[in-house]
C-alpha cells in the first residue's frame, strides 16, 4: 500500500535514509514555501502550482532525488561521480548529494518554473 502522505513515506524508512530525505525536504521547503507536498506514485516530492517540481525517494542502494533533465546538464560536472538518469540523481548515504549543489539545483528548477 502507497503511503498517502511524505510523513508516512519517511516514518517507513530506516534512520540513514530518513535523515538524508528529511535534509532535502527542508532544503526545499525553505527555498521555495509556496510549494505543497504531494505523494506520487509512490514516491514524495514538491508541487509548484499544481504542477510537479522535484521529488525524493530511498532506493534498495541510497536515495534518489528526481529534478528534471536541465539540472543533469547544468551541474554535470559537480554530479561526476553520482549516478544519473532521466532526470535522477543516485546517491548513497556515505556520499550524500553536497547541501550547496541541492540548494544551486532547487534554483534552477525555480528559474525554470518561473520562465514558463
């Protein structure tokens, strides 16, 4: 059964990972308040006026962090090393995505927001 809400989502989880999502939500959360959390499909993230703006989720190996395509491309050379794919970043929990790269990728996509 999908949890019905992040806060379910993240009680399910071990400690580790629990603590390495929580750090991404509270980045987003203060970067952009006017965004609501959403659970969907199965996986939480952010909505920005009704429209998905970037999500998270543990995997079997770390977290993931969902941002679409252009922070791929913009920051490829800081995420050398981190696993990527169609707008996925892999990380594990010994090598956490760096705090300043999350807070550069959450600017970007709010730049991206604001320009369609």
């Amino acid at each position: 059964m999908s949890p019905a809400t992040v806060d379910e989502y993240l009680a399910a989880l071990p400690h580790d990972k629990r603590a390495a999502l929580e750090a991404i939500r509270a980045q987003i959360r203060a970067a952009v308040p006017d965004a609501t959390e959403a659970i969907s499909y199965g996986m939480p993230g952010f909505k920005l006026g009704g429209r998905y703006f970037m999500g998270f989720s543990a995997t079997r190996g770390g977290c993931s962090l969902y941002t679409g395509h252009g922070a791929l491309e913009v920051f490829a050379d800081q995420l050398r090393g981190f696993r990527q794919w169609k707008g996925t970043i892999n990380f594990s929990i010994d090598r956490p995505l760096p705090a300043d790269l999350v807070a550069d990728i959450i600017d970007l996509r709010l730049a991206e927001f604001q320009s369609r």
